[in-house]
C-alpha cells in the first residue's frame, strides 16, 4: 500500500467490496468497513464495502493507527504534512 500511496499522488482513499470470507484479511491492511449488504453477492455471500485512507500512509501512520478513521481538509492535510 505504501507504494501505490506514493506512486499515485492524486488519489486519497481505495474502495474495494469483498466478502465476509475475506474482510479479515483488508482489515489487516487498515481497510475500514463502511456498508454490508446481507446477500449482496449470491446467497451466503454478503457484499462488504471497504475503504483505505491513503493519507495515513503518505503521512508514514502505522497500520494499526490506519484503523483510526480521521476526517481532514486539505488544508489540514497540508498543515499536517508541513509540520512533520
């Protein structure tokens, strides 16, 4: 992630939608759930919508602190990267 973060500057957040067979393991990559659909795949196979803010990354933020979700302008971003 840290690589697709700094090669590709313009975007700021990956949406992906998985299923529950597999949440785990973008969880652990700092994915953040934001909608289930019960079934939204097939029967038994829900459509789990999920998002990676890329900022936590370019700001070089832990994987376990990616899990925080944190809502910022871009001035505040700029702020922030500017004070690091």
């Amino acid at each position: 992630m840290q690589r697709i973060a700094t090669a590709e500057p313009q975007f700021s957040i990956v949406t992906i939608e998985t299923t529950q067979y597999s949440r785990g393991f973008f969880e652990r990559f700092g994915f953040v759930v934001e909608r289930v659909v019960p079934g939204g795949f097939a029967p038994g196979f829900d459509l789990i919508e999920m998002e990676l803010d890329l900022s936590w990354y370019r700001f070089g933020v832990s994987r376990e602190k990616n899990r925080i979700r944190l809502k910022m302008t871009t001035v505040q971003m700029e702020e922030l990267q500017n004070s690091v």
